[in-house]
C-alpha cells in the first residue's frame, strides 16, 4: 500500500509543460488503479489554468483526465489567482483551502502521504 499527494504546479504555456501534465495524470492513475493504494491530484499554482481546457472532451488528455476525475482537488487561492474559479466550478471540483486558502501539503506529509509534484 501506498500513499500519495500528486500536485500538479505547471502550466499551460509549454510543451514542456504539458510533458509534467501529463506525467503527472500517468501517475495519479497508476496509483488510482492500485488496489489498497490512495491517493490525492491537486492542481495547484498555474496547474489550475489546465481545468478549463481538460474539461474540453476535445482535449488530446481529456480520456486521461477523466479516469482521475474523481479524485481531482484544485487550491481555491490559485484558482482565483489563475483565473480559473469559473472552469473549476463548471466542472464541480472540489477546493482546498486549509492553509491560508491553499492546500496544507504538510497534511499529506502528516498522514503519511508522499508528496510528488509535477
């Protein structure tokens, strides 16, 4: 059993950036398909601008994007500050705002989870 906190911080503006993406979905569901495993994906940062364009069934990683949909958080600061609070609400995602409206990465670390970013 394994534990992990993937945070997804690239944006959008690159291709090198839509390489740690996509990584970053490859890892989520291999832990998502392993039994006994949990697992957490945050978009956070930048990460928040891909909601939008994920959602998009048109999208070359909507499949991907989908198979971890369920397990998908994104920071409610960063979605504001990203500009991203309407796709995130349109696509009914949940926010974390425990730390100062961020995620509380030393949460995971407390729990026991790995914390692996992207």
């Amino acid at each position: 059993m394994a534990d992990a906190a993937i945070i997804i911080l690239a944006g959008a503006e690159s291709h090198a950036d839509a390489g740690r993406l996509v990584n970053g979905l490859e890892a989520a569901k291999e832990f998502a398909e392993t039994a006994g495993d949990d697992m957490a994906l945050i978009f956070d940062g930048a990460g928040t601008e891909w909601i939008e364009e994920l959602e998009d069934e048109d999208h070359e990683y909507h499949d991907l994007y989908q198979s971890v949909h369920d397990e998908v958080a994104v920071c409610d600061y960063c979605a504001g500050a990203f500009g991203a609070d309407d796709a995130v609400d349109d696509a009914g995602l949940v926010r974390i705002d425990e730390n100062e409206g961020h995620p509380s990465v030393r949460s995971f670390v407390d729990d026991g989870y790995e914390v692996i970013t992207f």
